[in-house]
C-alpha cells in the first residue's frame, strides 16, 4: 500500500503519467487499461476513519455547507483536503493527496458520490465523468447491462480525449483477467471463515481488502492474496481458530466502524464471539468478469453488488451466508451518516427473525464519526446478547 500511494503521488507530480481518482466500486479496470494510476477517495476516507482524525475533517467540511448528517467519508475527506491535511503523510510518508486529471465515480453505491467527485472536480478544473446505474435491482436484466457497458463504451472515447492515446484493448482484456483472479484470491480468503474455528475474523477482513479495492487489475493483489491464502490455509490444517476459543458466530452486516475496529475485535474476542463473514468484505469480490465480454461483465458485476440490489434479493443473500458461514446471529450496524450500506430500518431484522428465525442484533455507530459511537452501549449490547436471545 504504501509503494500504491508513493506511485500514485509521484505519477501526479510528473507530466509523463495521468492520475484518476475513482468511487470504490467504479471502473477501475478501464482506467487502468487507458494508462492511469488510481487512487480511491473512500480508502482515504477509510484512512482518515482508522487513524480517529475524522471529527475535526466533518466540522470543517460542516462549515462550508456539507451536513453532518451525509457520508462521513466524504466529510471527512474534504475537509481533510480544505485543512491541506492527510493521514498519507504519517502513514507513508506521502506529502499529499495525487492531484487527478479525471474523477470517475459510479451511481452503483449511492448518489453521495457524485457530489464528492464534483466538489473536486470545481477545486482542480477537471473532467467529472459519471456512470449512472440503475438502483436496487431485483431482476437484472440485458437493458441494465446495456445501459452501463455503453457508458463504460463512452468513458473510453473521454479518456482517449485526456490521454491523447489509443485505448490497448489487448491490455484491457489482461487488466480484466487479473481483476477476476484478485477477486477469485480474495472470495477464497473470506470463504476460509467457513471452517469452524474460522482462522479470519471480519476485522482482519476490513485490513486485508485493501489490495482487493485499490490495486485489483493489478499483478501485486493477486500476488498478496496467494501469499495470503497459503498462510490461512496452514492454520486451517493447524486448526488454529483467529480467537482462542470460538463459542458464538456472527455475521456482520454494514459498513466497518473504522475507529473502533481494534476495540469491537477484543469485545467479541473476551465473549467468546468471533465475528466471522460479511456482506462488507464481500463486495470487492467480481468472479464474473470475463475478457471475453470485457464491457458488459464489467458492467454486470457492478450493477449486481449487494448495495444495489432491492430487498427481496438482499434478504434472500443474507439467509444464504448465514447458512454458508454457519453463524448464529447478524449484526446490523446502523451507520448514520450511510443509509445507503444501512440495511436494519425497513425492517429486515424484523424479516429475518420472523421468516427464517435468525436472531439478530442492531448496532448504532458510523463508518468515521464516532460522536455516533458509544464503546459502553455496544460492549453491554455485545456482552449481554447470548443471555437476552
Ligand atoms: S456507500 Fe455510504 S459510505 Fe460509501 S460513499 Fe456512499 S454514503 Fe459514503
């Protein structure tokens, strides 16, 4: 990560490279191909999260008109840049954030993005190129994939436009086959956690998937991800549990709390308790990405991450990795500034208590604002839920 983000700054410190900023699940395999190094705001954001530096961020971002009840990656990010501040720095020695040429975000997520993206692209005079996906699909059909892989066919012609170069379809093509095996890499890293003791807690998970969201398409993921997976795969025939003694299996379901990644790790571990899979984790995992149908895969395995799909499907996919990760109970958490990635206020804990008799526990918190957090409710929540179920 930290040869990743040295490269990317030194790329935008030189003529001779091109920078492109892109959302988290955008297309960066295109991107890649056309000759930029990328660099992923909501890393920064996740950063800015993990390092306890975001209130000061979402305060500054406050005062000049963003809410702080919107995405506190983006709050936090901006306000990171509007204090000409960055974790980068101390992290990796970084002076700055890469300044881009182009921002590319994709609607697939949530529409904050399209915001954040634009807030950048006013500060550094830049092309903004949006992919508008069709939202919270349930069935998906032939025209949701047409409608996407044309706008991936239209932000080549733009990226042609910036780079003054012919787009390498051949490189296209290798770009997309590396992303498949850094994601096939990573789904057999999660899928792990399937062993009972789980050699993985999802808290690993959350650091792990760094390669999987800001270098796939690249040769280095795939090579961490194989060194990964055979030491995993060493513990698993050691039996060697990620916690001492594995009593009770959880599912996490939202977006990581990333200040209180180490202190949520050591509650569950003192009960006993691992956290095991996630609907989190699972969204870098893209299998069906094919060169033979660079464009439209592309765009399938976009349009059908879990974030994206309605409540039928979402609650059909938790029922099935419950059962395939063999847990006794989901976590909500209820992000408040992401109710986009908030999947406990319309009622499907509720569901899938009634349905299917899962037992279920909702966390109140943030992704980066821990003024939503509070250690003690959520210790107590943890620690007293074998007895309340
Ligand atoms: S999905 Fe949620 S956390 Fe991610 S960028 Fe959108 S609002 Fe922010």
């Amino acid at each position: 990560m930290e040869r990743y983000y040295k490269e990317i700054y030194e790329a935008s410190q030189s003529d001779k490279e091109k920078v492109a900023w892109c959302s988290s699940v955008g297309p960066a395999e295109i991107l890649i191909a056309a000759g930029f190094k990328v660099y992923y705001p909501e890393n920064h954001g996740a950063l800015i999260g993990a390092k306890k530096l975001a209130t000061k961020y979402i305060i500054k971002a406050n005062s000049i008109g963003y809410s702080p009840d919107i995405c506190s990656y983006l709050t936090s990010d901006i306000g990171a840049y509007l204090m000409n501040e960055t974790p980068l720095k101390d992290a990796y020695n970084v002076p700055s954030i890469p300044r881009p040429d182009v921002l590319v975000y994709n609607t697939n997520q949530c529409r904050e993005v399209q915001d954040w993206f634009k807030f950048y692209g006013n500060e550094f005079k830049i092309p903004v190129v949006g992919i508008f996906s069709p939202w919270k699909i349930k069935d998906l059909k032939k025209e949701h994939v047409e409608f996407v892989s044309n706008q991936f066919k239209n932000l080549v012609k733009e990226l042609e436009k910036i780079t003054q170069r012919k787009f390498d379809y051949d490189y296209f093509k290798e770009v997309i086959n590396l992303s498949r095996e850094c994601s096939l890499l990573w789904k057999r890293f999660l899928e792990t956690a399937q062993n009972r003791p789980s050699p993985i807690t999802f808290f690993d998970g959350t650091i792990h998937m760094a390669p999987a969201v800001c270098l796939r398409g690249l040769k280095e993921a795939v090579d961490y991800y194989k060194l990964l997976n055979s030491e995993v795969e060493e513990r698993i025939k050691r039996k060697e549990g990620a916690i001492d003694n594995e009593k009770i299996r959880f599912y996490w379901e939202g977006m990581p709390i990333w200040g209180r990644l180490r202190f949520l790790s050591e509650v569950f571990e003192k009960n006993n308790s691992n956290v095991v899979a996630s609907t989190y984790c699972n969204s870098w995992v893209f299998e069906d990405l094919s060169p033979e149908e660079p464009f439209e895969s592309m765009a399938e395995c976009y349009l059908k991450i879990f974030i994206n799909r309605s409540e039928e499907v979402k609650e059909r996919i938790l029922v099935e990795e419950i059962q395939k990760y063999k847990c006794d109970a989901i976590i909500f958490h209820d992000a408040k500034t992401c109710p986009h990635n908030t999947n406990s206020r319309f009622g499907m804990p509720e569901r899938l208590r009634e349905k299917y008799g899962i037992k279920t526990l909702i966390i109140y918190g943030d992704l980066n604002d821990l003024r939503c957090f509070s250690d003690e409710q959520t210790k107590t929540l943890i620690e007293s839920f074998p007895e309340r179920t």
